[in-house]
C-alpha cells in the first residue's frame, strides 16, 4: 500500500485512516479553493506521482458541475473533491460510472430504505432529489498508453436545502434525509474506500456497466433530449445503455439516437 501523506488545514480530517490501494494514497485538504479540479490540474502540470491523491476542499468559490454548471456549496457543509488518476481507461464514462456507484454506494451504508438512483449520466438521487453530482475530465499524456484524468465529486452532507433560494427544489442532503448533523469525516472515508474497490474493478476489467445500470433511474422513460450541434428538441423513449454508458433512445420516428453526455428531462 502506498504511504499516505496528509496536508491538512482543518483538524477533522486528521484522522483519516484507509485501507485502499490507490485512491486516498495521499489527501490534501484545504480550507478554501477556487476549484478543486483547477487545483488537480495545477499539482498535474508539476510532473509528480498523484495517481490516487485526493484534493478536499472545506469551501471552493467556483465549483463546477457538468457542462460548465455551478455547483453550490455552504462551507464546511459537504463533500467537495478531487480524485487524481492516471489511467489507461481513455473513456472518461467509465470514471463517470465508478463516481457514481461510489457514491451511492456510500449513501446505502448511511441511508435506510430510501430509493437510491442515477439520473444519467452524473447525477445521484435520493427520492427523486438530487444528492449529489459528479464530474470528469482528461488529458492524454504524450508517448504514454496512460491518460490523466481528474474525477470531481460533490456530495451535500449537512447543508440545508430547504427554503434556500440558490438551490433547485428537488435537492437534498444528507442531514435533511436522516434529520441530524452527519459526520463528513466518515462519509468521506466511506467514499474513497468505495471507489477505490470499483476503480480496482475497473482495472481488472470486471463488469460495473450491469451494478451501475440497476440504479438507473431512465430506463423505459419518455424523455426530452438534444442532439450535439443541434438545438432542436428532440423527443424518445429510453431504451437501453450501451457498452460504453452511452444511453440508446428510440426517438418518435423510430431512430435508435446514441447519447453521450447530453442533458435529458423526463416528460410525464
């Protein structure tokens, strides 16, 4: 195992003990941050070893979400990270879809008989309310069969949503659900043992597309989507999700429609 180092500016994660092979090999915790992924990217540019290094950060003034969102946070509330990869896995869903499973992974441990599922392809619900996002980006190394990657998770722990105009309605925490304060220490250590047992997967070239498409919550759904370079709304019913993660859509004149990153809503 690889010896974990720990750069810390709040004493609540000190205590930090895992057991992982790769993810949490080394955790950096700060205080404030524009943005974690800028972050990971900068400490990339400086041509060490990150494989597995975890960037935490109590409060970030531009968190990101898909497509260039913004991703809402009090702080000292949730968790906001980074993970550090290098990865011969080129094809960022599949980090999308170990993100994601991590992370509902995590939340059954914490959270009884609650419905548990995944908008695709970033978003974790519970009840239907959105818990969590998670993000990710690459870039190929010159001369390697490795690509970098950085994999960016939110996750609302004790922040409170309701009544709070900067929130969509339909958010949720995890405090809200169990109506007390959690710890963000153990949720966090939850979730990096998590992913680290999926990423392992992931390299062993074990299944996670059958584990991820069970929570699924868009299968058999009639949905509202766009096509890339198009503005013009389209309308199909979910069919299914390829090797990939791509969601298959059977569009109103019979096309199957391949999706990659899209957004889509769901029509009632």
């Amino acid at each position: 195992m690889n010896k974990r180092k720990l750069y810390k500016k709040n004493s609540e994660f000190s205590n930090i003990k895992l057991n992982s092979n790769i993810i949490g090999s080394n955790i950096i915790h700060l205080s404030h941050i524009n943005s974690t992924m800028n972050y990971a990217w900068n400490l990339f540019e400086k041509n060490v070893d990150n494989n597995g290094t975890v960037i935490i950060a109590d409060e970030q003034s531009e968190g990101r979400g898909r497509n260039g969102s913004i991703w809402y946070s009090e702080k000292s509330e949730d968790i906001l990270c980074s993970i550090m990869l290098e990865s011969r896995h080129k094809n960022l869903s599949e980090l999308l879809i170990i993100a994601s499973l991590a992370v509902v992974y995590t939340l059954e441990k914490i959270l009884h008989n609650q419905n548990i599922s995944i908008k695709w392809p970033n978003d974790v619900l519970v009840n239907q309310n959105k818990i969590a996002g998670v993000i990710a980006e690459s870039s190929s190394k010159t001369f390697s069969n490795f690509s970098l990657a950085v994999v960016g998770i939110g996750l609302n722990v004790n922040l409170k949503c309701r009544g709070n105009i900067k929130l969509p309605i339909n958010t949720t925490s995890i405090a809200e659900i169990t109506d007390k304060k959690v710890s963000r220490l153990e949720i966090f250590e939850l979730l990096l043992i998590n992913f680290d047992l999926l990423f392992a997967k992931l390299n062993k070239n074990q299944d996670i597309i059958s584990e991820w498409k069970k929570y699924l919550n868009s299968i058999g759904k009639r949905v509202s989507f766009n096509l890339k370079n198009s503005n013009d709304l389209q309308i199909g019913i979910v069919e299914d999700i390829d090797e990939l993660g791509r969601l298959i859509i059977i569009d109103k004149e019979g096309k199957r429609r391949c999706l990659y990153d899209q957004t889509i809503r769901f029509i009632d």
